[in-house]
C-alpha cells in the first residue's frame, strides 16, 4: 500500500499547534467538530471490587485494595449516588486480563450514573506498591524524587541501595524466575507479575512470551525464535534490498532523524538503518495500515530492551557499532516482531482515516465527563477539544509524555493487558488528563494547548507512572459494568 499522508506539523514532531489544518471526529461520536490536529504524523483518510449495599448516599468504599488480589491502588473512591433512586445488585466480570479478583466480588451495573469523587491520590504510591519502582531499568539516584515527610517515605518506593528494596527486587525477582523456569510458562501468571513492572534483567524474555513471539513451551523456544528471525531476515533481503518502493522509504527517510529527538542515542547511524528496515517491513506486510507517521517512536522501547541484552553498562555508553551484525540483526528481527504483535491489538489506529483513534478520543471525553465533569466542562467553555490534545496520545500510546527511562514501565502494563490494550489506553489517557485538573482549571485555550502538548513529567519517577496506571486500572474497574457506558 502506498505510504501513508501526514499531518501538516511538517519537519516538527512535537506536537506544536497547527492553526491551519482541521479534521472532524467520526459523524457518530460527535457532531460539528472543528479541531485542529497537533504536530503528530497521520493518514487522514476490573478489575472487580467487593461492593456492599451502600446505607446512605455517600457511599465509600474504605478500601482500594478489593479491586485487586494482592494489589493496592494509591487514594480512596467515593461514589455517591442519587437520592432519587437506583438499585444495586452484583454481576460477574471476565473482561479484564489483568489480575482478577474472586469470582463473587464484583461491581453491578448502574442503572443511574453515580458521582464519581476521586479524592487526591498521594504521589507516592503505599507500600505494596514498593516492588514496582525498584525493579525497572535503573533511573539515577538523583532523579528520585526523595519523600517530604514521615508518611511519604513509608509509602514511597524505597531508594536504590535500602534493604527494603534489596529484598522487594529479590522477591519479585524470584516470582518471575520459578514462573519462567516451568517447563510451559503460565503467561497469565507471568501477565499479573509483569503488570506492576518487570525486573530489566528479564525484561526481554517477559516482553517476548507475553506478545506471543516466543512460544511459552520452553522446548520449543530457541527453535521457534531462530524460525521467525530467519524469516524477518528473509524479507529484509526479498522486500529491502531487492525490491523497495521509494515513496515508503521516502517518507520512513523524513521520519527517523526525528526518531525520539530527546535521546541522541537512537540518532546513531547503525541504530536509524535497523529503524528504517524494521517500519519498512512492517509497512509491506501491512497494507491495511501502510507506514503511519508516529510507529517510529513505538520502535525505541524494543530497541532499548533488546540490545540490553547484547550490550553491558547505561544505554548512552552502547557501542552499537562494534556488535557483531549477527547479534544486531537477531536484536532487530525482535524488535520487528514485538512491535507488530503489539500493533496487531491496534490496528484500526493507523488504518484509513484512522477510525480506531478517533473513536478512542470519543470515549476519552465521555470517560473524562463521568468522571470529572468540572474539567470536562471548562475545556468545552475554553473551546478546547479532545482532538487537540489526545490525537498525539494515541498516536504515539503516551510515549512522549513520559521521560523515556521511563517508557519501559509503561509499556510492561501495556504488553502485560495483551487484547484489552486498546481499552485500558482510553483509561491511561483519561488518568493522565486528569493528573493536572487543578492546574488546567487556572488556564484559558492558549495556555491548555501548550500545557497538554508539552506536560511538565521531566522530573517524573515510576511513582508517577504507578499511580496513573493504577487510576486507570481503578477506572476501569469501576465504570466497566455500567450499561451505557463508552458505547
């Protein structure tokens, strides 16, 4: 299929306002749309909870910690209802991937929209939570945010070097070792594991088994990796080099020097041709979806896990140049695989028109009605439009909302929620929006715009990303079962 057309950004991939160019939301979703796309590359064609009978209106739920099994969420749910009415009764949920609780907890449908009042969640997440930061690739010390007081620093994720994190990492790490040493490793086991973080030393063999590239039967393992790098190289040869369509080259050929412009690391020469032949090849085998500007980007995490496998000390000092071409080429075989099995659960993002995120950026203003209708109405007064802000969100799946030393843990929820990626994104997105309602409260159109494209998470830590993703994962347990909603 032929390449795929690009917003007006132009040569600047940041996100910057473009006054001059417009699209619409699907005629279904919303009507009379005007928008302006921001600078990001298109082809413009529950968790269950134990809930009781609530015995006044204000009903509070004193505990996060029912939505999960063995998982606790920063803050506290509060959901009112109205006093005019409204039943409660219980229903089963098998819609969530991520870890499930008992079958007899769980949340009913609402027949009355209930008040959602999330009260503010700590920036640091409890103690439970303290097994996930400290696992990830190794953030330097000084970039942690060190806790304010006391009760902070009991419920902050212990820094590099404590005993407390020495022992969380040793027992977390053993969990994913005895679930990755059986003879077929249980992927649901190894999903709920990796769905709070994965340790970077085993990161690359829990990425692989979770999108379905490796087979989970240890025995057939090597052969079954060896099979698919073989036939990646195949194509490369048969479609690259032999063969190559110049207006898809062209267009990869504008996009990767502006690949993850922040990290220099991704600007070397050997690293932007494994790039190019990776969105090459995933362009000719997908012609629904072509090559869709903003799937460069979605590359960089792969490449960073899997060659941390080849290479030893910080990304910065890799010495890609000297890697034996056998090993760079199993490294870019991998990332080609594991970035379509990822895509393959989004594919209607980066069809014709892109239907798949206009729909999401529909949901994502119904979700953010419900749940802050404050906020929802001050960007409408502000004339401010999901569009505007959201487009680049799930273009890019909010890689370059996040400092990229910490896209690894991002990405290890997402490839951890495996067919329900797509669903949880909305979620993500909907708790990103909402980290900063106070200050969006305080601003007017111009200011929002700028403020949501470039959100200040310089200075972010895994808490950060902790507490989004478990608001997220709240969220959704929480509005999963209501009858009319996001439909």
């Amino acid at each position: 299929m032929s390449a795929q057309q690009t917003c007006s950004a132009g040569d600047n991939y940041q996100g910057n306002l473009d006054k001059s160019s417009t699209s619409s939301r699907p005629v279904s979703a919303v009507s009379n749309t005007s928008t302006v796309l921001n600078g990001v590359g298109t082809r413009l064609t529950s968790q269950q909870g134990t809930k009781t009978q609530p015995k006044s209106p204000g009903f509070c739920l004193k505990s996060v910690q029912g939505f999960l099994r063995g998982r606790s969420l920063p803050g506290t749910l509060r959901m009112n209802r109205s006093t005019s009415g409204g039943s409660w009764s219980t229903a089963k949920n098998n819609g969530s991937q991520t870890p499930a609780a008992p079958e007899n907890q769980a949340i009913s449908p609402v027949h009355r929209k209930p008040a959602l009042d999330v009260e503010k969640i700590p920036e640091t997440p409890p103690p439970d939570a303290s097994a996930r930061s400290c696992l990830q690739s190794p953030i330097p010390t000084e970039k942690r945010r060190p806790a304010s007081s006391a009760a902070a620093s009991n419920a902050a994720s212990p820094l590099p070097g404590d005993s407390g994190d020495r022992q969380s990492m040793d027992s977390r790490r053993e969990k994913f070792r005895r679930v990755l040493a059986a003879p077929t490793v249980d992927l649901d086991a190894l999903r709920e594991l990796a769905w709070n973080g994965v340790p970077a030393d085993i990161r690359p063999a829990v990425w692989r088994l979770l999108l379905g590239y490796a087979p989970p039967n240890q025995d057939r393992q090597e052969e079954g990796l060896r099979r698919k790098r073989e036939q990646y190289a195949g194509w490369v040869a048969q479609y690259f080099e032999e063969n190559a369509e110049e207006h898809i080259l062209k267009q990869i050929g504008l996009d990767v020097p502006r690949t993850s412009p922040g990290v220099p690391f991704f600007h070397r020469p050997e690293l932007q041709r494994s790039l190019t032949r990776i969105l090459y090849i995933r362009a000719i085998r997908n012609p629904a979806s072509g090559y869709v500007q903003g799937i460069n980007d979605l590359v960089t995490p792969f490449l960073r896990v899997f060659l941390s496998e080849v290479c030893d000390g910080d990304m910065d000092s890799w010495d890609v140049d000297s890697l034996p071409s056998e090993a760079l080429g199993q490294v870019e075989a991998d990332c080609y695989w594991c970035l379509a099995k990822m895509l393959d659960t989004i594919q209607d993002h980066y069809t014709f028109a892109q239907p798949g995120i206009q729909l999401s950026v529909y949901k994502l203003s119904e979700l953010v009605r419900r749940i802050d209708e404050k906020i929802y109405n001050h960007l409408l007064d502000n004339n401010v439009e999901f569009l505007q802000f959201s487009f680049r969100w799930f273009n890019c799946l909010l890689l370059r909302e996040f400092p990229f030393l910490l896209v690894d843990r991002l990405w290890d929820t997402y490839i951890s929620e495996g067919d329900n990626f797509a669903d949880f994104l909305v979620y993500a997105c909907a708790a990103f929006l909402l980290t900063w309602s106070t200050k969006l409260l305080n601003m007017e159109f111009q200011d929002m715009i700028m403020f949501l494209q470039s959100p200040p998470t310089e200075h972010w830590t895994y808490d950060q990303v902790d507490t989004v993703m478990s608001k997220a994962f709240l969220w959704r347990a929480v509005f999963s079962h209501a009858q009319s909603h996001l439909k």
